[in-house]
C-alpha cells in the first residue's frame, strides 16, 4: 500500500526543489508500485523543430521513478538515482508529456521502474527509461 | 578533422538554444572526436543534500555528445538523440562539472559517444554515459 | 498484422542459428509488437549459486525481440542489435525462463522493443530489457 | 592493488565455471581497476552474415568486468551483475574479440565498470559496455 498521497508527494516537492516545481511537474495519481507524472508544456523545454528537448524528459522520466518510489517507502529524500536509460522514440506533440512509472522491483537497498512516456490524447510512447534508485541504509 | 570550432560552437547554441545558453553550459575544447563541455555550478542544478541534480548532468552528458557529433559532421540542428545510458557514480562537489565527450562510433545514420563527468579539480568521475545520436539522412 | 507465424520463425531459427536451436530457445507465440520465448532450463546455463546466468538472460532477451521484429517484417536475417540495456531483478527459479517482447517502435530504421522476463509459474520479473534493431535499408 | 592474478582468476573460472572455460574466454591481464579478456574466435559464435553474436560479445563484457572486479576484491563468487547496458558499434573481424575492462567505481555494495571490445588487430572498437556489479554484503 503506497505510504504517500499525492498531495504529500506535492508537498514533499515544494519543500525540496522549489524550483523543480517551477518547472511545471506535478504528480498525478500514485498507487501500488506506480506514479503518473505530468510535464506541463512550455516553451522552455523545446529544442530546435519545436519538439520537447530530451533533457526535460529524462528529468520527467526520473521524477516519475522518484514519486512511485517515495510513495511506496515514504519521504526519504536522500534516496538517489544510480542508474537511468531512456530511449526517445517518437518527436512529442506540442502538448504536456505524462510518464507512467511502474516499479520492476523494490528491495531494500535498490529499486528498478519503468516509465513510459506519452504526449498527451496520444496513444504512441514518445519515450521509456528505466531508472534504478539507491535507498540509503539505516532509514 | 572537426568542421566547427568552439566558438562555432557557442554561437550555434546561442542561436538554437537561448534558454540552454542561460543554463551555464559551455563549450571548452573540441577535437577529433571530441568535446569537453563545462556545467558551471548554480543552486538552481541542486537536490536535496546540496548536490548537483541528476537531470543537469544528463543534461551535460548529452549536450556533450551533441558538441562532439556537431564539431565533426557540421552545425545539423535536428540530430537527434535516440537512446542515453547514465551512471551516476559519486556525489558531485559544489563546483563546476566538466563532461568529456569521446566518439566511439560515427556512421552516417548513427552516432555514439561516452561521456565522462568530473567535478572541477577531482579525478575521480562523478558520472559516466553512452549516448547515441540518430543523424538525418540527406543532409 | 505479423508476417511470419511461430511456424515460419523456427524453421527461420533452426534455418540461420543451428547452434542456438540446442541452446534450449523456442518461440511460444507471437502477435501485433508481440513475441513470447521459452528458455529452457538446462545445467549449462547456471552460475555459481545454481542461478541461470546473466548471459542466457542476455541472450533471451535479445532473441525475444529478434523474434518479435522479424515476425512484423518477415525474415530479414541481417537486422542486427545495436543497443541491449538490462537489469537483472531477482535470483531466477530452477524453472524455465518466459520472455515476453513488446515492441515500443517499429521505424525504418530502428525498432525498440522492452522484454520482461519471468521464471515459469512465478508473476514477479527476474529481469527486464530494452532492445534497439538496426533494420538494414533496401529490403 | 590487486588481490587476484591471472592464474588466480582462470583458476577461479575453472572451479566455478566449468562450462564458461570451455566457451573460449580467458583471462589476459589484471592490474589496477583494471582486467583484459579474450574471446576466442569460434564458429559457435556465430550469427547470420558469419559475424559473432551480439551474447557472445555481451558475454564477454560481463565476464571482463567481473574479472576486474574479482581481481580487486577476490574470489566473491555471489557478486552478480545487476545492470549491462551494450552498444554495437561495428561488424566484428573474423578473428577473436579482446574485451577492456576499466573500473569506474568500486564501492562497498556497487561497482561500475566499462568495457571496450576489438576485434584483435583492429584500433576501432567493436562494442562498448557499461555493467554494473552488486557486492554482497558481509563478505
């Protein structure tokens, strides 16, 4: 049973990267070993031919990993990201991007998810990481 | 031989990438297959525990391995990257990153690159990724 | 819709991969972006610790999405792996392993699929991949 | 400084890995972080187009980097690989495959290494990978 809401996610995030939430990621829905993460759309994330640069995606890729962790263990902030890989596959829509991050796995000192991104009223993934977290010792 | 200088470099990013610019990503030096790109340090890169945020040094690694592709085949905007792989490996310091950029591979269709991060005046790395970039045809 | 049946993709196997045919692989069902693989359990495939070892999780998930590409575009031998990420999850059982291949993007040139991987008659992965094809021009 | 030597380390393979000795890998070089690896050329390697499948290479970069590690920390047969992500990078020569494995982190429970692999006599690589090793604890 996940230990977060998402307004502790919420809350968690304005208290530590304030400007992480400037950035417009906001959670949506978390539940059993999973997150739905959304990136607002704006024109700080684009890159040249309009399409949503890849740097803002692996922070949204990485994010969305980050809530279905602490969801699922509680607030521990220094819990660190040791690995990602993400392949980009589609050019996104001019639209917000939501990722959906399902845990592979949650052991007590690494966790492994998946995300899959999608442009939003798109049915194609425009990209899918896999993120392995760190869970410090000794919480 | 590279096609582009730094100053090619810097200029190209200027123009396609204003808000990147004012990221504090620089490039140092490119070379025959190479580039050294520098992340200055910003509170704004921060995560809880006072360390430079793993999405800035994604961030760094690809832009990275954009700066070595570009200084190579010349100043083509809509190379893509398909698939970065990152290791995070130690806590940064509270200094600059440099990412070290070598080309393992640049095909006409394909491109890849590893990318060493260290944090200014450190020899260990704090960071370590391959990035494939996908290159249009026609060019 | 695929091109090519479990049928069609054996005699394809036993046809280019002799050696890998005794190597206890088999293709179980294959579908829309879909493939499902068996491997089976065998002495030779064990570490120390009685586990199947990283390599012939390697080597099954690699062929989950070669069957799965080739069953979508027909028999094109020479479609190569040009990218494998994995991450090994949970110690396998002394069962069968099940790889299941879904295909995140099938372009021209590249196709991505994730394998996830299980040890028969358990629902929990023992590993999970993402695979990238190099699918060769001209066909 | 190392722990282990070469005879040390074929040794090691020999006890543990029986099967492993016999599929053409040996053990070169160790030093500081540090371990080289050879892959024999053999026709059971082989895949459509007469080039040496991607397991086989992806075997080799496991087995070069478990020797770097073993090599630095001893015989901990039970560390396991948690994490290889490859890149290939060209057609491999008709000839054996030497894989180059330097230590990029060793730490208490992860150790992250990167590998290198030619085609013997050839100055491009042929693939590159990055693995990761999880330490057992109490050891």
């Amino acid at each position: 049973m996940p230990k977060m809401t998402v307004e502790d996610l919420e809350q968690f995030l304005d208290a530590h990267f304030p400007d992480m939430a400037q950035r417009a990621v906001s959670v949506e829905r978390v539940g059993e070993n999973f997150a739905r993460v959304r990136l607002r759309y704006h024109d700080r994330h684009l890159r040249p031919g309009g399409t949503i640069a890849g740097p803002s995606l692996m922070m949204l890729a990485d994010m969305a990993m980050y809530m279905a962790l602490l969801a699922m263990i509680g607030p521990v902030a220094l819990a660190v990201t040791t690995n990602l890989n993400i392949n980009f596959l589609r050019k996104p829509a001019q639209a917000d991007v939501i990722g959906e991050c399902k845990l592979l796995k949650l052991g007590k000192r690494l966790a492994v998810g998946e995300v899959t991104m999608y442009s939003e009223g798109d049915t194609e993934p425009v990209a899918h990481a896999t993120v392995t977290y760190s869970i410090p010792a000794g919480r």
